[in-house]
C-alpha cells in the first residue's frame, strides 16, 4: 500500500531535549515536506526536499532541521525543542514536487515540549 | 500577503449543496488550483484539482473563471462526513518561490449539521 508514514505519532519532551520525528514514503517520490499546524494558522510549510541531499527552507523553518540522505526518508530534527514548538506535524510526498501534483500525507505527530 | 483567502468557517445542513471560494490573486500562467480535505487529528486528503473552467469526480466538482483569480469547490448534498477542514493550495511564484514551496492557505472549516 502507498503510504507515508510517519513516527511518533505522539512525543512528550522537554525544553532543549534533542529529538527527531521520522518520516517514510513507499512511493519512489522525489519530493518530501514537513508542515506544522497549529490552531487559526492552518498548515506551514517547514522544509522540503526536491530530491535526495537536496533542501530548502519553507515559510517557518527556525529551530528545525532536516535530512534527505535517502529518497525515502525525510526526518525531522529539533535540535534544542522550545514550547512554542508544541504543535501537530505533517510529512507530506510527490512525485517530483509540481504544484499540480497530488500530495500525500502522513498521519501526523503530535508534539507536546514542556 | 496571503496566498489565498478563503472563508474561516461555513456551517451547512445535511442534503445542500456547499460552495467554497478561495481568492488567489496572484497565481501564476501555470499554476493548477488543488483542493485537499482535512478530517481531525489526520492528514490533509487530495479532493479536486483543475485548471480553468469546471472540473468534477465522484466527490466534488471545481469552477474557476476565465481570469483564474479565484474558485469555487462545490459540494453536492453534503453529509455529517464531509465535516472538515478545506484547503485551496496554488503555487508560490508571486514570491519567487521554488517549485518546491508549497503554499496552504488557513483552510475553511466545514460544519455540517443534521
């Protein structure tokens, strides 16, 4: 089955304490992203990768860092996590990353920084 | 700048027909209008995409007028189901934006009641 998936699907942590969200797509896609989404903002974009060892910031990427060593993993890093990192995270995939290709998404990970 | 504008909220009943419109002033020759469905606590779901005129599937159906600056997804007969959250998705360009910048607007949340 076509798939992104994505793990934790929920984190606890406290401030400063490294920790990485992963994500895996099945589906040979070329492009990757991670959004975060938090109540009246909808989905912003992080990062995104067009391809492996290849990425670029999106609309609110400070205090994330990514990976694309592989095509088919994307993991999110939050090297010193803060509160107002608590939020709902997506990894999304396509194939090559065209705005009129279809995204598919993960199931998301729930992270609470306290 | 927004990317694009839609309605924060719309409430509906069981068995009408719903029309969301998204504004998107600023898109590109290129660039499709996608919509995707977002269910609670799950990722965003590919619904609908087109470039001008009308488009339909099972699910719903897309109009976008011959100057393309806005949309309209249209629900037919809606059920309790279709509660959600709504995204309008074009592309980044006005920005000088990659290909790979993606842009959701802040979504409109769906409330249908029986």
């Amino acid at each position: 089955e076509a798939q992104v998936t994505q793990n934790p699907r929920y984190l606890i942590t406290v401030t400063g304490k490294k920790l990485t969200v992963t994500c895996s797509q099945n589906m040979n896609h070329e492009y990757m992203s991670w959004y975060r989404q938090d109540p009246g903002l909808g989905l912003r974009q992080i990062y995104y990768s067009m391809n492996v060892e290849v990425t670029d910031k999106g609309d609110v990427p400070e205090g994330y860092k990514v990976s694309r060593k592989e095509k088919r993993n994307f993991p999110l890093i939050l090297e010193s996590p803060s509160p107002n990192q608590t939020s709902l995270y997506f990894c999304a995939s396509s194939l090559f990353g065209g705005l009129n290709e279809k995204l598919f998404f993960g199931s998301g990970t729930q992270l609470s920084v306290l | 700048l927004a990317k694009t504008t839609q309605p924060i909220s719309m409430d509906s009943y069981e068995g009408q027909e719903v029309n969301i419109t998204c504004s998107h002033n600023n898109i590109a020759t290129n660039d499709y209008i996608t919509w995707y469905q977002q269910f609670p606590s799950q990722g965003p779901r590919f619904i609908i995409q087109g470039y001008k005129t009308k488009v339909t599937n099972e699910v719903a159906s897309l109009f976008i007028p011959a100057d393309r600056k806005s949309s309209t997804l249209s629900l037919p007969r809606v059920s309790l189901s279709d509660t959600a959250v709504y995204y309008c998705l074009v592309g980044d360009r006005s920005y000088g934006g990659s290909q790979g910048n993606l842009i959701f607007g802040k979504g409109t949340k769906l409330s249908v009641k029986p």
